[in-house]
C-alpha cells in the first residue's frame, strides 16, 4: 500500500504537520516504501521556509521532516502558488520574481498541482492533514 500525504494545516497555528510526520516515521518504519510523496498546500508550505527559527526548547519540524526526506528518500513539494504568496522561492523562482534571496530549505520542492494530482493517481490512499 502506496499513501499521499496532503497537508493543509498551518505548522504553527495547527498540529497538522506534527501528527502527519508522526505517521509517515511509523509507516515507513514497518513499510519503508509506503510514502509516495508529500504535498505541502496553503499554509502548509510554511513548513519549508529555511528562514524560520523554532524556539529552541520546541521540535524543529523543518529538520525533522528533512531528516524524513533524506533517510527514506521521500519527495517533499510545496504548492509552488502557496509558496511563492508566502515568500518562499527557490533560486530559480527568486530570479524570475527579480528577488536576491530565496528561501526554500533543502529537501523541499516547488511544484504545481499537477504534482498533487500524479501522486493521487498512482498511489493507493491520500491522507489529509489539516
């Protein structure tokens, strides 16, 4: 079994993205395959801001979710629409958008939902987190 993960929630105001890695950690420990992809929409994709700074007594969701990404090679996209709204680019998105900085962490991708919609059509459950 192949899931989607789609997050919603704001990984401030909610515990969306808490309880949604909480779930990814425990599925790919007994099924290391059983995560498509991770699709960060609205508020979401604040989660892969490189700029933010948790308290330091708090969980840093933004590492934990790298490590996620790096240990079992999971994809993690943003909305790219989101994103960008929000002030999050990527080099490339930077340049275009005529900005010098880009704020995108490592690990995470931009991408339209189009993404979304490939991971709902070849995976077998999508799992919203909001």
């Amino acid at each position: 079994m192949q899931y989607t993960l789609l997050i919603t929630g704001s990984p401030y105001q909610t515990k969306a993205c808490h309880t949604a890695l909480r779930f990814a950690k425990a599925a790919l420990k007994k099924y290391p395959e059983s995560i498509r992809g991770v699709f960060f929409y609205e508020d979401a994709v604040l989660i892969g801001n490189n700029l933010s700074q948790p308290p330091r007594d708090e969980i840093n969701l933004l590492k934990e979710w790298q490590s996620l990404s790096e240990q079992h090679n999971t994809p993690l996209y943003l909305c790219i629409a989101a994103a960008v709204r929000r002030g999050i680019l990527s080099e490339s998105e930077s340049k275009r958008y005529e900005s010098k900085q880009h704020s995108l962490a490592d690990h995470f991708q931009l991408e339209g939902l189009g993404t979304l919609i490939d991971l709902m059509n070849s995976t077998n459950k999508v799992i919203q987190f909001r």
